[in-house]
C-alpha cells in the first residue's frame, strides 16, 4: 500500500505577500472610502441651499435620487476602468481629481453665509 501524500501548496512563495505590504494595502484602501464618504456627506448640509437656487424646495427629493444615481453610475464607470486599465491607476486619478477639485473649491465664499438684499 502506498500513503496518500499531501498535496502542494497551491500558492507558490512568490504570489504571497508580506504582513507589512497588507497592512499597507488595507490602510490605504480604508482611506480610499473615507474619501469617498466625505464627498457623499458633504452634499447633505447644502442640498437645501442647492435645491433652492435650481428650483423649489418641494423637488428636494429628485435632487437626491439624481444625486445618488449619478454615484452609483460613476461606480459602474470606474469599476469597468479599473478592468481595462489598473485598479492603483483608477485610485491614483480619482484621488488626484479629488484633491484638485477640493484646492479649487476651497476659495469659494461659504455656503451658509445669508444673501443680501
């Protein structure tokens, strides 16, 4: 009789890595999605400023459903560019938009100051 013998690893010793790179990683990705809910949070506060300069405030409801449509649609994009380019690539431009949209918008006179006249 012969004896079962183990099985080889499935992952060679190259595929994996470090605890140090996975912390890394994780880290990152986590930061990732705080960006990603302070862009969807920030909306909150100024949708009825936002809502009453486009229209009425009895259309606040489509404002939001547009809103969110529009961040679900965005995923479906980015997800799709992240196939056919690189996922670090995609993360790179969108936290490189992020960053320059915020420098733009950051001189910009505050939302809850009260209009005169």
């Amino acid at each position: 009789m012969t004896s079962p013998t183990a099985p080889a690893n499935p992952v060679a010793s190259s595929d994996e890595i470090s605890v140090q790179r996975r912390d890394v990683i994780f880290v990152a990705i986590v930061l990732a999605m705080l960006v990603v809910a302070l862009g969807q949070t920030s909306v909150a506060p100024v949708l009825p400023r936002i809502v009453g300069d486009i229209c009425d405030a009895a259309h606040q409801s489509w404002v939001a459903t547009a809103y969110l449509l529009g961040g679900n649609g965005a995923i479906a994009l980015v997800g799709k560019l992240g196939d056919l380019f690189s996922r670090k690539t995609v993360l790179q431009a969108a936290a490189l938009v992020f960053a320059v949209g915020s420098q733009r918008r950051a001189p910009a006179p505050l939302v809850f100051t009260r209009r005169r006249g």
